[in-house]
C-alpha cells in the first residue's frame, strides 16, 4: 500500500492545496505585518477619516456641503 499512497492523485492534490493555502496565508500575514509595521498614527486617523466620510456619503449626506472646522482654543 506504501507506493499506492506516493502515486495517488488525490493524495498529490490534497497536499498541493495545503501547501498553496500556506503560502497565502503566509503572504498575507507578511503583507499584514508590513502594513501595521510601517503606518503612521496619522496614516491611520486619516484612513479613519475617509472611511467615515465616504460611509456618510453613502448614506446620503450631501458631499458639496460647507464643513465648519473646530480648534481646540475656538469657543463652542
């Protein structure tokens, strides 16, 4: 049974796929690991600010509306 095992296709096929989910996995963990690595606090409050402005968009927030901008010393 051993050299049935070594030339079954579906054996071959099996271990190709767990070797091909390996490498994604892997590539991606890389990927992941770079970007958290290499990203700003500023990189990711601005990403943050996009996402919400374009969730807002979406939900039918008028995009050609004037923005009032706040700073910590104006009154309220």
């Amino acid at each position: 049974m051993g050299w049935r095992a070594v030339l079954d296709p579906e054996t071959w096929i099996r271990a190709l796929r767990v070797a091909a989910i390996v490498v994604v996995s892997m590539a991606l963990l890389a990927c992941i690991v770079a970007l958290v690595r290499d990203t700003t606090g500023h990189d990711w409050y601005a990403a943050g600010k996009l996402t919400l402005t374009e969730v807002l968009i979406g939900a039918g927030f008028d995009d050609h509306e004037p923005v009032a901008y706040r700073r910590s010393r104006d009154p309220e």
